[in-house]
C-alpha cells in the first residue's frame, strides 16, 4: 500500500475480531487504499467497552437487526468472492483474540497485517467453530508464537489504554478508520475515506462540520 514518491498517509484501523464488518473492511481495505501511499496501525479494541461508555446494545442484542448484520455481511462477502462463514455462536467473549493480537506486538506497538488475518480468519473462515473455544485458542496462539504473555498484565493494561484512547476520540463502533483526525465508521465508510484522501473538495465544505452542528429535536427518556 504504498507508492514511491507519492504523500504517505497514516490510517488507524480500529477493529475487534466480534465484528463481522472489520473481517470485511480489513479485506477490502487494501483495494480501497490502491495507487497510495499508506501506513496502516491495525488497533485492537474492545466493541464492548464502546457500547457500555455509549449506553447501547450492539447489533447483535437486537434480534431482526442480528439476523439482518449476518445477512448482509454474508452477502456482501459472497459479492466479494470472499470465502466467510459464521462461528458456533455470537456475539462471544473476544478479549482472548484481542490481547492475543496486541501480545503479537513489541511493548506499545501494535500488531502486524498477518496476526490481524489469522485472528479474524479464527472466527470468520472456520464454519461452525466456537471463537472462544480453549483448545482452538491455544492453537492459534502457538501458530502465532506472541512475543509476549497474552494473559500478562503489560497487555491487559494496553488494551484497556487502547479503548480509552478510542473513546476520546468519541470512537462507538467497529471497524472505524481514522485519518487526519476524521473518522470513517464500518466498511461501507471506506470509499468515503479514500476520496477523502484523494482530496476530494467535499471534504472541505461545510458539511462534515455541519453534521456535528445539528441540535437534537427530540431525545427519547431511558
């Protein structure tokens, strides 16, 4: 993804392996970023801790949009010609996957485009196969040989720093690609972001701003 002499742009990849729609956007992300120069960091992060911070149910605690996120993102692999198969259950408990990924990585760095692939292929290429099932996770975690204890408190600690670092950046969900400031949520958000780095003039009318700038109408109690 880069190109000699041109602009280099920095993307940050945010994902957590429970989505469906980071397998898809981490495989598409490569074409929508073609003819650039990028530097992607790929930045495990716990969806959960978005959800709770936020006060909202994921898609998958809602049962006509549960069965509409497999749906579509079933299809969408299938017009893709990406081969992609439902684990035994979801949503999971995904924290195993995302220390293993970030126990891939030197202290404070983050883990390499191969480590992201195994750990979301774990879930989305392996029809029927429980995610958090142990013997499946050792075997995984042996194959990718972490630099680092997954189960280690230096890990723990960097994950839950990765979450906190997301919030700030008002972050609620996954797969969201931040460039320049600006983030671009979930894998239809992508042809977006790459106009944006073309320089697309839209970018820099009024109306990104504008949206923010909306007052509330009416606000539902909870």
């Amino acid at each position: 993804m880069t190109t000699p002499g041109a602009t280099l742009h920095e993307v940050d990849f945010w994902f957590d392996p429970i989505s469906p729609y980071a397998f898809l956007a981490f495989h598409q992300l490569p074409q929508a970023l073609e003819g650039m120069s990028v530097a992607v960091r790929y930045r495990p992060v716990l969806f959960a801790a978005f959800l709770k911070h936020h006060g909202q149910l994921g898609p998958a605690e809602i049962a006509p949009k549960r069965d509409w996120t497999y749906r579509d993102c079933l299809w969408q692999a299938h017009a893709a010609g990406l081969p992609m198969q439902l684990p035994a259950a979801h949503p999971f408990n995904s924290l195993a996957l995302l220390r293993l990924a970030l126990a891939c990585a030197p202290a404070g760095g983050q883990p390499n485009r191969y480590v992201c692939e195994r750990i979301l292929a774990h879930v989305w290429q392996r029809a029927g196969a429980d995610a958090s099932d142990a013997a499946g996770l050792a075997v995984l975690r042996e194959s990718l040989n972490p630099q680092r204890d997954p189960d280690g408190p230096e890990v723990r600690q960097e994950l839950r720093a990765q979450g906190e670092a997301a919030i700030a950046q008002g972050l609620f969900g996954v797969p969201t690609c931040v460039w320049q400031g600006r983030a671009f949520w979930g894998a239809s958000a992508l042809p977006m972001l790459r106009a944006a780095m073309r320089g697309d003039a839209w970018f820099a009318g009024p109306d990104w701003d504008a949206a923010q700038a909306l007052p509330t109408g009416v606000q539902r109690a909870r």
